[in-house]
C-alpha cells in the first residue's frame, strides 16, 4: 500500500507539555525584549519632549543661541519601528540606542554650557544661569514605570507638613502631564490638580484635607493597577500576535475582555502551529536519517488562512517524496518523480509505480522512527500502488538533484528548524479579524 499515504499525527503528552513550556518561554523572553526597547524609546522621547517644553520658558536671546544645535541633536536619535518576533532585534537596537543616549546626553550637557558662557552680561548672566536649570538632565531620568503618589497617613501631620504634601502633588500630576507620560492618566490627573488648587485655596482642617488627599491616592492607585494589568496583557497580545505575522491591534482598539478573548484564540493557533512545526521537523530529521536528501521547502498558504508545510526529498536519481504537514494534523506522504520539467511521460508513470511499491518497504520505518521521538502517524487512507498516481517536480533549479553522484547537502543544510524560523523570522504581517 505505497500510494499516496495520507496519516494523523499526534504529539505524545509529555513532548506536549514540554512544547508548551518552550512555547512560554519564547513569548517571555521576546515580550521582555520588547519592555526594554520601549522603554529606551520612551526615555529618549522624554528627554525630547522636557527639552522642547523647558525651551519655551527659556529667554529669547539666550534660546535663538542654543536652539538650532538643540534641534540637530533632538533629530540625531531615533527610535526604530520594529515588528518582530526575534527578541535578538530588540535587543540589538536597544543597546545601539543607549549607547547612542549617552554621547547624546554629553552633547546636550556641551552646547546647554556653551550658551552659558557666550552670555556676557553678569547680571544676566546670573538669570539665564537660573533658566538653565530648568532645562537639567537631571529632570530627565525618568522610567516608563508609571508610580502613583506616596503618603504615610499613619504620621501625624500639622499645615506646614500638608502644604507641602500638596505641593508634592502638584507637582507629580503637572509632571506627568508636562512630559505626557501616560495619555490614559490625563483625564485623572487634570481632575486630581483641580481638587489639590481647590485645597490649597480654601480653609479645611487638616483631617479633611487627609480624607480627600487620601481618595485621591486611592483612585490613582486603583487606575494605574488597571492599566497595569491591561499592559501586561496587551504586552502578551503582541508578542503572540508577531509570533503568528498578526498585525496587532492599537491598544485603542481594545478592551480588557476583548484582550483575553484574543489571546486565548491566537494561543490555540500558535499551538497548533508550533505542533505542525514540531512534526515536519521531526519528518525532516528521519528522513534524512533514513538516507533521503533535503531538496527545498516552504509554507503553503490555505484560503482559510491555514497552513501546510511542504518538503521535498530525493530517495535516489529521479525518486523523491513530498511531505504535507498540515495544520490540522494531517500528513501526506507521496513518491514524487524529479525531473527537468513537468510533463509526465509513460517512463515517469512506470518509474513512478515501481518507487511507489519500493517505498511500502520504507514507509513502516519512518513511522517507527517518529514514534520514538514523540510522532505518532495513524492511517486515515493509505492507497495502493498505482500509475495513476504519478506525481513529478520540476527541479531543474535544484543543485542537489538529477545528477547521477548526487553530492549530498550538509548535515546543516539539510536540517529545517521551523519553530526556530517562525519566531525569528520577519514575515509579512497580516491583519485578521478574531
């Protein structure tokens, strides 16, 4: 029965659970990459951001003599659009841009300090010395962390202590909108202001001013939690997203609930993906034990937006197997005639037949050799030899093959790692509705 062999696999449960285990490793270690390279962007587009506001306050004469050299270092560094699922990307362009950051700072320091020293008037000199320092590096160091206010109601606290703690806050919340450090947070932080002027303005004991400090606090706490966890959770819509070459939604475009929706859905297909990865890596590797040559392979798109993965291999001279490994679980096997073009002639057919009937001898093999590795095949329908059956590949491209001293490809050639290509690789992202 050396027909057409058309088998389910399956993946024994403990090589399942230790796919599984790779498969979350992988997304932990490529949605860390990405935490770190956005947050040197982040810092980058902070120091931008204090600088350009700083400057605005900053006297005419002193700025028209800092401003253009500002502006060419401002427009120096930049951040690089990544979408990716090889964590190597991100952290190859996040050391570039800290590297990058340090001489940038040093250079910000220089011609901040020579629009200093060029200013000749003493008295002025002292004021601009002040308008300088609103625009100190030292403001800038900032991380993408985004922290509500502190405050330990358990301390006695009389007015001056309070006035202080109002100014504190004041400060954080002008802050955090000045550098437009997290969008989300404006609405709040505009209404935590209002309530902080009106406290400052107004006579209230100090347990009043406690109690509406303390429900400001309370709700800050409570929207950066949420955010938080909405962030890590998109963090991991990302990650599963690229893995899969799924352009993923803004985080404008989705809630909490819809998050979770969509990962439990793309992690079932990255499941099923990486298994039928697993099981034509594994079909690679025991075919070329068994003695056949890799020839060429690749992913076959189905109208449905499923995959199959198809591999060629040559037996000896004109002999070849093609291998479907589909999505679903289903792999095909089928004697494949290589040659110089695609007509099939009645030499094709009968060279055909009598691979098909030599193949029958091997076929149990194979499938012995995958199930030590975990794979198992189950027959669904395997057909009989016949000429009708003749399948041929024009492989006249192919430096491997129709030559009667085959010279065999590498080891490493030969060997087809597609979990490691699927996570690596940068391909074309698609936008699918889930």
């Amino acid at each position: 029965m050396s027909g057409p062999k058309l088998s389910e696999a399956e993946i024994e449960r403990l090589r399942q659970e230790k796919l599984e285990r790779e498969r979350q490793e992988a997304l932990r270690r490529l949605i860390e990459a990405r935490k770190q390279y956005n947050s040197v962007c982040n810092e980058v587009e902070s120091i931008k951001c204090e600088i350009l506001n700083s400057l605005s306050t900053v006297d005419f004469s002193y700025r028209d003599k800092i401003q253009p050299e500002l502006k060419t270092l401002l427009d120096g560094i930049n951040n690089v659009n990544i979408m990716s699922s090889n964590p190597e990307e991100y952290i190859i362009q996040t050391q570039r841009i800290k590297g990058m950051l340090e001489s940038w700072k040093s250079k910000l320091v220089a011609v901040l300090n020579t629009g200093r020293i060029k200013t000749v008037n003493d008295k002025n000199l002292s004021d601009r010395n002040v308008d300088l320092q609103k625009i100190s590096l030292d403001r800038l160091k900032r991380t993408s962390e985004l922290e509500p206010v502190k405050m330990d109601f358990t301390c006695q606290y009389d007015e001056k202590q309070i006035e202080k703690i109002l100014q504190n806050m004041r400060i954080h919340y002008e802050n955090r909108l000045n550098l437009k450090v997290e969008p989300r947070m404006v609405s709040f932080d505009k209404k935590a202001l209002a309530v902080i002027r009106q406290l400052t303005d107004k006579k209230s004991s100090v347990d009043n001013i406690k109690i509406e400090i303390q429900q400001i606090i309370n709700e800050e706490e409570n929207q950066i939690r949420l955010l938080k966890q909405f962030d890590k959770l998109y963090d991991e819509y990302v990650a599963v997203s690229l893995v899969l070459a799924i352009k993923p939604r803004q985080k404008r475009e989705v809630t909490f609930e819809t998050l979770k929706e969509e990962i439990e859905i793309l992690k079932k297909e990255y499941k099923r993906r990486d298994e039928m990865d697993f099981i034509a890596d594994q079909i690679n590797e025991v075919m070329i034990k068994q003695g056949y040559s890799f020839v060429s392979s690749k992913v076959l798109t189905k109208k449905d937006e499923g995959e199959t993965e198809y591999s060629l291999y040559q037996e000896e001279g004109n002999a070849g197997v093609a291998v479907y490994t589909d999505d679903s679980g289903a792999v095909m096997m089928r004697m494949t005639v290589l040659g110089d073009g695609g007509e099939i002639t009645d030499e094709d057919r009968e060279f055909s037949y009598q691979s098909q009937i030599e193949f029958c001898s091997r076929h149990s093999d194979l499938v012995d050799a995958l199930a030590e590795r975990g794979v198992y095949l189950k027959q669904k329908s395997y057909k009989s030899p016949n000429r009708q059956h003749t399948f041929k590949v024009d492989v006249s491209d192919q430096i491997n093959v129709l030559n009667n001293s085959t010279i065999k490809a590498t080891s490493k050639t030969q060997k087809v790692d597609r979990r490691d290509r699927r996570r690596g690789g940068n391909k074309k992202m698609r936008t699918v509705q889930i």
